[in-house]
C-alpha cells in the first residue's frame, strides 16, 4: 500500500487491546508507517515498550502526535474528548483523526468542536475485540477479515480513502454508515448482548454460595458464553451505556417487552408460543451462516 | 470396563444428536454392549441406519427395549412418559432406566409411577449438546470429559454404580445430586440463558428489513454468540420451559430486576453503579477459567 497522509507518522493514543492491535499489525504487515504510541497511565506504556509495541512510546501526547499524518484515538468513548483537546494544539494542518469508540454519535458530538481547521476528523469503529484488555491483550491479526465501520461525516473523499486504505491495510474490510444508523445497528449487535451477558452473570453472582460454586461447575451449558462476554473491559463498557444510552435504552424496551411475553407463556404453559418464537430464530442463525459471518 | 447390568444389550429410545452420540460412543470406544435403538420418526429411523448408527435399528420400541440390561430414554421430557408407558410392560425385570432429560423434577413426577416394580429408574443429565439436532449431529465424543448428573432418587447402590461405569466408559464425570437442586442449578446455568438468547434473536428478527440485514452482517460482536445458543431445537426447549418452569420464572425474577436496576442505571446515567456491576462479574470468569470449564 501506499500512504496518502501528510507524513508517514501514525500516533496512536491508548495502548489497549485495540491500540496494540493496530501498532503490530502495522509492522507485521510492513506497511509503509512510522509509528508512535502513547498512554496516559506510565505503566501500560513501560508494558508496551516491553512488548515492543510501535516504533516509539511518547511520555506525552503532545510528542506522540507532532507530524502525525493520521492520530487514532483508541481510548474509552468518554475519554475521546480529552484526548482531543489535549492534541489540538499539536495536531499538523492537513492530518487525519480517527478514533475506535463503539459509540458514534457521542464521540462526534464531544469532539466535533474541538479539532482544529485545517484537520480531518473521520469517526471510525472497528468490529473486533476480545474479552481481554491491555497492550499485552493486542495481536496483529486482530482486524483480520473483520469489518471497521467508518463515519465520513463530511470529511474530503480523498482522505476518508487514505484512511481505509491503511484499514484494508490491517486487513479489515471498511464500510461507510451514518453516526446515526451505526448506533442503532451496535445497540442491538453488541450493545444488548453485553448489557444482558453481564446482568445475567450479576444474578449468579448474587446466589448463595454453594449454588453460585455448582453455576460455576456446571458453567458449559449457555452460561459460560455470557461470562465471557461479561469480562469485557468495565471502563469501556461503561462509557458505551452512558453515551448510546437513547438507542440502548430503545432496544432494551423491545427486548423486555419481548421477554415478558415468553415469561407470560411459560406462566400459562402456552407451549405454541414458545415453540414459535424458537423456530422462528433459528432463521437468523442461518443467515449468519449463509453471510459467511460465523 | 464390565457389564453390571443385566444383559449386555442397551436399549436408546430417541435418535437426536443425544442418543446417536451415545451410541456411537458405545460402538468408537468399544463397551461391551449390543445397542438397539428406536425412534417413533421414521425418517430418522432410516437417518441411524444409513449412519449405521446402533447394532441394530428397531421399528417398534417394544423390539428395542426386550431384554435389555439398560433403557436411555434420550427424548424431549414432554416425551418421557409416554415413552415409559410404551416400553414398561417389555421391560425385563431387573433392568434400569435412565434418561436425558434436561429438567429432572417434571421427569421424575411423570414417569416414576409408570416404571413397573422390579425396574430400576435412576434419572440422569448429561451436561454437553450443541445447537445442531438429529442422528446426523451426533459424534462419539460429545461426552468427553462432560459432566453426567445422575439423580439416584433412592435406587439400588449396584444399579447406580453400574449406569455411572457406563457414563465414565463414555468419557463423562458423574456426580450425583437431588432432583430440586438440578432443576435450580440448570435454571440459571443453562435455562435462562436460552430464554435470553432467544428473547433477543426473536428481538431482532423484528426489527425492521434493513437493519435487520445490517445486525446479520454486523453479528460478531456479541449478537452472534445469542444465535447460536438460540438455534437449538424447538421442542426440546418449549419442554424444558414448561417442565423447569418454576424454577425458571424465579431466576427470570430475579434477572428482570437486575436488568432493570441497570436499565434506571443508564437511564440516570450512573456510571458508577455500570463500572462497580462490570467489574464484580469478571471475577465469575476467572473462576470458571480456573475450574478448567473453559
């Protein structure tokens, strides 16, 4: 590939799983970029300087993203903020910002205001993750074949294209969506699932003892997916709640309303109910497969 | 391992992913025992036999169960009883009979009072299944290193010990516990999980056409772990709901109001509560990685 930026320097600002991630597959893949990492907690970046994660680690944002041709802010949703308005000053006319956040309508309307003319904020989220967090969480195939979802939002065509560039790049395939639509279709593919998967494992923690020891003996029946959907990183997932809260909120709605009707046919023993709505979404599974995504 | 029971033939009454994978098992780890099998579906009768599947294949459960040492009843537990009332008067003095199902209370009420005098009834378990159904799905290993709850409800010691040097020959661990503390345990490891899962597939499939296309494509991020539990068989799941259903609807109780505690949560956006929630329930994974049920 070839770089389209304003420099062949790429900072990346949060070392965790996802941050790591874009640092090695940037070297693994040898693509044509300098890169510089930075952290805002000292020891994750001793840890990435002990992984070898980019080609330098700044002891402060500022030095990580001078001459930066494309800064990527891979740090929780409600941290994006911060992290811009920290880099404003130091950010080179012409360069490309993105971010990582699972949350799009948040991230554009905390930064929106604080990027400097003369740069290009292009809101991204790539479609991949694991329940680990931290540098030492990163691998370089991590966006392998993985979609990266990307908010134009107006941005000059010719950068938005040098940014999925470098995301085809790290192997991922880009599509373009509105901040909007991208909320929505996350609230109910991920958001939920994860809202779920830790309420469902909150109630088991909240059982006696001995109960709560045999749920965790007897885990590989259902329950042990959600507990590892349930580890995901606090920090992150908080902020998700707290910033697609109106399309989170929407969905959930749907989803007890939903859930009341099968408890009220379990109640009633209307088993017809239940057995359609079972067949019904054994459908959906097979779309899954059919679209090549399992 | 040794014969204890009876005779050497093994009766397997249902050919679903369960009793083909028993029967298989027998056959791969070569037991001593001649396995005659039945199912009251004629297709999938004649699924086993292309699969060579048992011994032999029965057209009549009275022809399957004759003279056998053991009969596994590995059908719907809405099935169970008219399956025990079909085989009991065949039934040879002296032989047990154990089943698969997935709720034990109901199992027991329904059947117990079928089972003629001189046969030994020991209810049983096996933790392990996938989403896929039918003689077609059944693989040898299925049990290895799986747990098999066994509900010994006052059977003879010998015929208890014989039914678990079977289950250990078929690669499982065997651990014995009340009916009442099954149905509580699987509730909530296994039961109410489903139910979530295909309360929120069921979600989905009716939401509007375009989004619903974009949640297929877009499903790796949590959604897609819920369309796999929620394509598991129909029947089998709309039985387990009306036969665990009071064990069901308190965990489901319980679970509404943990939901709903997260729900006000983000409503009011109080992150604190999100954060402090997310991060209690990843000690449950740690605990489950360190049990080795990961």
């Amino acid at each position: 590939m070839q770089n389209k930026f304003i420099s062949d320097k790429i900072a990346i600002i949060g070392i965790g799983l996802i941050g790591a991630s874009i640092a090695l597959a940037i070297k693994h893949k040898k693509l044509p970029f300098t890169v510089a990492v930075y952290d805002r907690d000292e020891a994750v970046r001793a840890e990435a300087r002990a992984l070898s994660i980019g080609d330098s680690v700044a002891d402060e944002l500022a030095k990580a993203v001078v001459g930066a041709g494309l800064v990527i802010m891979a740090v929780p949703v409600g941290a994006m903020a911060s992290v811009m308005q920290l880099a404003a000053s130091h950010l080179s006319p012409g360069c490309v910002v993105t971010d990582t956040g699972s949350t799009k309508r948040s991230v554009i309307r905390d930064t929106i205001g604080l990027v400097p003319e003369g740069c290009h904020f292009i809101p991204g989220h790539p479609l991949a993750g694991t329940e680990f967090s931290g540098p030492g969480a990163g691998f370089p195939s991590l966006f392998e074949g993985r979609y990266w979802l990307i908010l134009p939002n107006g941005a000059d065509a010719e950068k938005v294209s040098a940014l999925e560039d470098l995301l085809a790049g790290l192997g991922a395939m880009t599509e373009q969506m509105s901040a909007d639509y991208h909320d929505r279709v996350l609230a109910i593919t991920s958001h939920l699932p994860h809202l779920i998967a830790y309420t469902i494992v909150g109630t088991a923690v909240d059982l006696e003892q001995d109960l709560k020891n045999d749920v965790i003996r007897f885990s590989a029946t259902g329950f042990r997916d959600f507990t590892r959907i349930a580890a995901s990183d606090p920090t992150m997932w908080r902020d998700v709640f707290l910033n697609n809260d109106e399309a989170v909120l929407e969905m959930l709605q749907r989803f007890s309303e939903d859930l009341s009707y099968l408890q009220r046919a379990i109640r009633w023993k209307e088993g017809d109910k239940l057995f359609d709505m079972f067949t019904r979404t054994r459908d959906i599974r097979r779309s899954i497969i059919d679209a090549g995504q399992d």
